[in-house]
C-alpha cells in the first residue's frame, strides 16, 4: 500500500514537474527567439506568446513584430507562425522543416527622400552574415499576405499595395536544386503570378517566370518632373519575364509585353488629348548582369499611335519600329541601334548607327525627311514651335541651317540639355522687331510655364533621371 501511494507521488509530481517544465520552454524558447531576432536584424522585435509541443516537433508563434529603425514604427507584423521541424536532424546539424506556415502577414516598405528603402539596413546585415548550417524546408506557405510600399521622395508621398499574397513552395533548400514555388497578388488591381523551379536557397539558383496582367499606368505619373507638359489619362500593360539567375553565372532574363488603350493629354487643366496608343509592344532577348557588367542581345519595340497635329487639331497616325542589339554597358563590343518610325502628316525619321566601346568613337545617323515636328514638339517644354527642320513661330522661318553637328550633350529629360560644341553649317536668321518693340526670336527659348501643381521643395523632391551624356557621330 505505502508502494502504491509512492508509486502516485511520483507520477504527480512527474506531472506537475513536466508542465513547469513545458511552461517555462515556452517563456525561454520565446526569449531567445526576441533575443537572437534583434542580434540578427540591429531592431527592436516582440511575440506575445510561444506554443512548443517539443514531442511533435510543432512550434506556434502569436503575433510577432518587428519595428523599424526608430524603434517605434511597425515595418513588419504576422500574426500567427506555425513551425513542424524535424528534432532528430537537429542532431546532424541540418535544420528539416516538415512545414513553414505564415498567416495574415503585413510587411510596409519604404522609398525614403534620400532614394533608399527602409530595409537597406537588413540587405546589408544579410551579406555580411557567413553561411551557417543547412536548411531544407518541405513546404513553406504564405496566406494572405500583404505588402505595401510607400514612395516618401516623392513631393506627394503615395503608398501602393500588394494584396492577398499566397505562396506555395516546397523542397526549399541549401543542399539540392528541386525547389519549387508558385506565387500570386493582387497588386494595383492587377493579378500578379510567379513560377519558380530549380530553387536552391544557398548558393543561390533558380528559373522563375513572372507575369503581371492589365497593370494600370496612370499612377507613372507622379514620377514625371514638375513641368512635364503632358500626363497619361488611361492606359494598361501586360508584361511576361523570365529569369535565369545563378550565384556564379549571374543574372539572365527574357521579357516581352505591350502597352495598350493608352492615352496621353496636355498636363494642367485643358485635358486634351495629345496621343493614343492603341498598341505599343515590346520584347528584350538576353538580358545580362554579371559582375558589374549588363548585356541586351535584343530590344525591340513595334507599334503604332496617333499624334495630334496643332495646325489641324486632329490625331494622325504614325508607326514606330525600333530595335537595340549586342549592347554592353561598361561598352565592350559594338553594339547596333537602328530606329524607323513615321510621322504624322507624312514624313519619316531614321536612326542608325554602331556604339562602340571607347576609345572608338560611336556613329549614329540621322536622317528626317519630309518632317514636320510640330505635333511632337507639344511633348517638350520649350516655348519655340518647331515645323520641318527649322525652328519657326506661326508667321515665318527665322533661324534656318544646312547642317548642325553637336557634340558632348548632357540630357536631363525634360528640363535641361547640356552641349559641349555646336558647329552651324549655313546658318541664316531674321531678326524681326515687331511693333510693340518686341524681338519675337528672343521668346523663342522661353521655357513653356510648367502646368498647375503642387510645389516641390524641400527633401521630398523626385531628384528625376541621372544625366545621359552621349557623343553623335
């Protein structure tokens, strides 16, 4: 009887000794996962609570959260993770996870005003950190997730989103390259979709295909400087990329895609329609980056669009066809550009020519004939009205040439052209003072008054595209 009454004892005590035991695992087990999160990422991180079923192998983290650098900001929150890993390959040093679950994730991305995003801090963390162990999880899952991004350069800071993100991959891992992943959002309104094959986590490899659909292009606009004279009403494009990428090989990609229904129209409060592109596609063929250096074997654009003529304020139709191939950047080997597209109102244009890679100089031609650039002229925001190949105002030619060379040209679209050395050939002016005093060639380089918008000062400023220099042959 005193053996039976021990024998109870004991398995209490097993019991209340096993649960303070469980209880107190979970209280370390979430401890060093808060601890160990900060070390990695140099931020401040929380979890409510920590669920381990050490016998199973089952770990549920509530409501994990990571701040941004400030400390107090949310940068990323998920609600609930579910862990199965395998305990008896922890003891070979290789980390199995039988599944990886996230459900209800929210992760807010940041473009800062100095053109850096938010996680640079944490890229830079990553590639510091040496490879530890191996990993290989058997099904990673992603539920209703959701991304945003918010662009704080902008002189009106926006904020887009990508919606209801599900993620199914399996065989993730740094010791084989049988991963595989299947990826869809919901992003501006579009459906986006992702393949991955051939994963491998470390080093990295993998071939993936991604496909967005009917991307809505009006929200380009805010990219575009303050005095753009024409902005995008209504548009769409439909883009197809693929993606080689390898650890030592680089990065090889395969893209094709149209624009379409789209619909330019004078910037500010007029409205009215300058162009429409029915269709405008476009397919880039090998494109490269290995070690600094990039590579296109073929770009090519092919489509038509209506322009508007000023003189008869009616669209007329023109064509565009053209192609970029064998370009490298730094330039290592000649590479040919070739453009042809016709111009409302019954003239062409043509650009041709060989960039080569210094100190051989790069040669393009250009020939226009038959043109009349007016109705292309409504695009730059420059006060002369250009007609044929002469700068002109309604009444009459006042600056013609035979031939002008430039060289040395820096460009910042729209607002500012650079030029090292200008050569007239037959140049022929006339200076014209009309009645009220006025010299009308002087209003010609008057720069067009920038349509109504918000003013962009102060650390918000889009800082626009890099300079472009360029040497015409």
């Amino acid at each position: 009887m005193n053996a039976r009454r021990w024998l109870v004892l004991g398995v209490a005590l097993l019991l209340v000794g096993g649960a303070v035991v469980v209880l107190a695992l979970n209280g370390i087990v979430r401890y060093a996962a808060v601890a160990q999160i900060q070390a990695m990422t140099g931020r401040k991180a929380s979890i409510d609570a920590v669920d381990v079923r050490l016998l199973r192998g089952r770990v549920t983290v509530h409501n994990f959260r990571l701040a941004e650098r400030d400390g107090t900001t949310p940068f990323a929150e998920l609600p609930r993770l579910d862990l199965h890993l395998s305990l008896v390959w922890l003891l070979s040093g290789h980390l199995r996870i039988h599944e990886l679950v996230l459900s209800d994730s929210i992760v807010r991305l940041v473009r800062l005003p100095n053109d850096e995003l938010n996680i640079s801090d944490l890229l830079g963390r990553s590639e510091s950190n040496e490879k530890g162990g191996d990993v290989t999880i058997e099904r990673f899952r992603v539920a209703r997730g959701r991304v945003t991004l918010e662009d704080r350069a902008l002189a009106e800071p926006r904020t887009r989103a990508s919606e209801h993100m599900n993620v199914d991959a399996r065989n993730l891992s740094t010791v084989r390259d049988d991963g595989t992943a299947v990826a869809t959002s919901i992003t501006a309104g579009a459906p986006l979709s992702i393949e991955v094959k051939s994963l491998r986590l470390c080093p990295i490899h993998l071939h993936a295909t991604a496909k967005v659909e009917g991307l809505d292009l009006t929200p380009a606009r805010v990219y575009f400087p303050p005095n753009t004279t024409f902005d995008i009403d209504r548009g769409r494009t439909t883009t197809t990329v693929t993606v080689a990428l390898d650890a030592r090989h680089g990065l090889r990609a395969d893209a094709s895609g149209w624009l379409e229904d789209v619909v330019l129209v004078q910037a500010g409060g007029r409205r009215e329609v300058l162009a429409r592109i029915p269709k405008l596609t476009s397919r880039l063929i090998g494109f490269g980056l290995r070690e600094g250096a990039m590579r296109v074997e073929r770009l090519a654009t092919d489509g038509t669009m209506s322009v508007r003529d000023p003189s008869a304020r009616a669209l007329r139709p023109s064509t565009v066809r053209a192609s970029v191939s064998d370009f490298t950047w730094p330039a290592t080997t000649p590479g040919r550009v070739d453009v042809h597209a016709s111009i409302p109102g019954g003239g062409h244009l043509a650009v041709a020519g060989t960039v080569r890679p210094p100190p051989a100089a790069t040669q393009l031609a250009l020939r226009a004939t038959d043109v009349n650039l007016a109705a292309w002229a409504q695009f730059v925001p420059v006060g002369a009205r250009v007609r044929g190949l002469v700068v002109a105002d309604a009444r009459q030619d006042l600056v013609r040439a035979q031939r002008i060379e430039a060289s040395g040209l820096e460009v910042e679209w729209p607002t500012r052209i650079g030029v090292k050395r200008v050569v007239v050939t037959g140049p022929r002016t006339i200076v014209e003072r009309a009645g009220d005093g006025t010299f009308p060639l002087v209003g010609l380089w008057g720069v067009r008054d920038a349509p109504p918008s918000p003013p962009r000062s102060g650390p918000g400023v889009n800082p626009g595209p890099p300079r472009v220099p360029w040497e015409p042959a």
